[in-house]
C-alpha cells in the first residue's frame, strides 16, 4: 500500500541533499560563479545543443561526439532559458525539478514492491554518483519520465507508462531498454487476453522518438545511426567483446594519474552491475532484468568501461532491492549509509573541482 507520506519523504531527502550541496558548493565561491561552477562536463555539451543544435557552435571546429546527447534535455533547456537567462542555472533547475519527480515515484514505487519508500530515496541520494542527479546532466529528467512510467505499468495503465516511457526515450538511449522491458513486463503479466490486446498497440509508441531522432539525422549527415556512431567518433566506445573491453580498461586502471582513478571506478560499477543482475535473476525478475542487462550488455561492449558508475543511477530495480533489504534489517542502511555517504561527497568535490568522477 501506498502511503501519503512517501512522497513527503522523498521530498524532505531530496530538497534536503540539494541543500547540503549548495552549502558545499558556495564554500569558497561566489554566489554569482555557483551556477559556473557545475558546467563541467556533459553538462557543457548540453548547453552548446541548446543553444546552436548539433553542428555546434558556429566558427569553431564541428563535435562529431554531440548526436550522441538526445535533444529532450536540449530542448528543455532551450524552454527554460527563455525565462532563466543563465543556462547552466537553467540546467539546474531542470535537474532540480525533475529528481523531485523521481524520488516522489521512487518513493512510491518501492513502497508498492513492500519496501521502505524513503530509505529507496536514501539509497540512490547516498550512491557515490548521485552529483550527476544535481548537475545539468540528464540523469534527473530521464528518471522522472522512467519511474512514473514502471509505477504506471505495474498499476496496468499502459497508456500513461507508454507515454512517459516515450518521455524518457527522447532524453536518453536507455529509454529503449526500457521500451523493451515494459514490452516484458506487459506480457508476463497476468492479465485477461482481451484486455491485453486492446492494450498491445500502446507498446509501440516509446521507440517512436528514437525513429524520429534517427530519421531527423538521416535527413541531417544521411546517417541512420548518427547517435551511435558519434559515440564512437567522440569518445572511441567501439564494439568490443567483453574479455577484450575488460582487459582494456584493467590495464588503464593500472596506472598512476587522475583517469587510473576513474577506470578503477568503472571497474567497481561493472562488479555492482554484474551483482545486481544475478540478484534480479535469482528474483526471476525477467522485466527488470531485461532493463538492466541490456544496459550492462551496452556498456560492458565498448571498447573499454566508460560510465558505469553512472549509469547505476538509472537501475531503479536496484534501489528498491537495497530498500527491501534494508526496511527488513534496518542496520543495512546505517551501514549502507557510512560507506557510501562519505565516498558520494569525495565524488561530489571532484565533479565540482572539474576531474572526471564518473
């Protein structure tokens, strides 16, 4: 049962952490340069989309890497700047208003799977990549589109999760992993025939955006695949088999500067990754495995890891097992809680100090 005080919670734990972060931002910066101080990264990328599309900035030399970035944050982006005249406080803001949305969902997610709804929250606030879900990036607009729409599907109202799920499709790639888990989620559960047929055509409509991002490139550079080739082109994430990916990024773990670091990062996510797949598997949860493990699939064939820790962020099915565990022996989260708390701000400061954190 969904109680009227998840959302609270969620709620308190979210504008809470932000909080928290804004403090620790402000410290040693100047109000005026605290936006500044968060468009590092992708967060950049996504602003150069907004603001000139995907031939980038005019007089400079083009990215081949920027068709990987989906326009719905872009376009937010682009919405919101017309009243917020910054665009990395823009960026904020979206981000801000979006992971409102999710945690709310989340919270009421887990609680419909019988787990805590806050200490689901706490679990992903407290995750050492939960920066990204602050920053300008799409993580928090993504989610806020992908859980309403997995609550929305395990309530059976496949219209409304169909046409979240397509929300989530025009932010980010995964959104076709997630087209494909309600498509399994849809069909392993028990519902009467007649119901499901007249219900089946809804499937369709998340990979709809995805069609239409192809299409626009292909009448844009006359590729199909523009989105995956520019990941290829901008941050060399070939097809690799995955002995060959994990060599690759085993040996770049072992040396001594800033990326070392971050490759041995990658390394720990694909331990979490794998983990939780065997955890989903031996759950039998089949839909939730198929979102999840197509994801790792994707990332664990590039030629080496790259955001792993960060995608873990989007694997709400883990954040609710964590939240079942815990809510049954309260002790995992105070444990949860002083490993990872401490390693979230360690990533948080090296984010906001302009290294690669994830």
């Amino acid at each position: 049962m969904i109680t009227r005080s998840a959302g609270r919670d969620a709620l308190l734990l979210w504008f809470g952490s932000r909080a928290g972060l804004l403090v620790m931002t402000l410290l040693g910066t100047a109000l005026g340069a605290y936006a500044d101080k968060w468009r590092k990264w992708d967060a950049g990328l996504f602003i150069t989309i907004a603001q000139y599309g995907y031939d980038g900035e005019p007089g400079k030399p083009v990215d081949d890497g920027l068709p990987a970035f989906f326009p719905g944050f872009p376009m937010l982006l682009r919405v919101v700047h017309l009243v917020v005249p910054d665009w990395a406080a823009a960026g904020l803001l979206i981000s801000l208003a979006a992971g409102a949305v999710a945690m709310v969902a989340l919270a009421r997610l887990a609680e419909l799977e019988g787990a805590s709804g806050w200490m689901a929250v706490l679990a992903l606030l407290l995750y050492p990549m939960a920066v990204f879900l602050a920053a300008g990036y799409s993580e928090s607009l993504f989610l806020a589109f992908a859980i309403p729409a997995w609550l929305a599907a395990r309530q059976g109202q496949w219209s409304l999760a169909a046409s979240l799920a397509a929300g989530a499709s025009c932010v980010r790639i995964t959104g076709l992993f997630l087209a494909v888990a309600l498509v399994v989620e849809f069909f392993t559960r028990r519902e009467p025939i007649r119901q499901r047929i007249r219900q089946a055509g809804w499937l369709v409509v998340p990979f709809v955006p995805l069609a239409t991002y192809s299409y626009y490139h292909y009448r844009r550079s006359g590729d199909w695949l523009a989105w995956k080739h520019a990941q290829e082109a901008g941050w060399g994430r070939d097809f690799a088999w995955p002995w060959e990916a994990w060599k690759t990024t085993w040996r770049s773990a072992m040396g001594s500067d800033d990326f070392a670091v971050a490759f041995r990062m990658e390394i720990i996510g694909a331990a979490v990754a794998l983990a939780a797949l065997v955890w989903l598997l031996a759950l039998r949860r089949w839909s939730e495995l198929v979102y999840t493990g197509l994801q790792a699939a994707a990332l664990m064939t590039s030629a080496y890891y790259l955001s792993i820790p960060r995608s873990l962020l989007l694997w709400f099915p883990l954040w609710i097992l964590v939240a079942k565990v815990a809510t049954r022996r309260p002790w995992v989260m105070v444990v949860y809680a002083l490993i990872f708390g401490p390693l979230m701000l360690l990533n948080a400061e090296r984010f906001l100090s302009g290294a690669w954190a994830g």
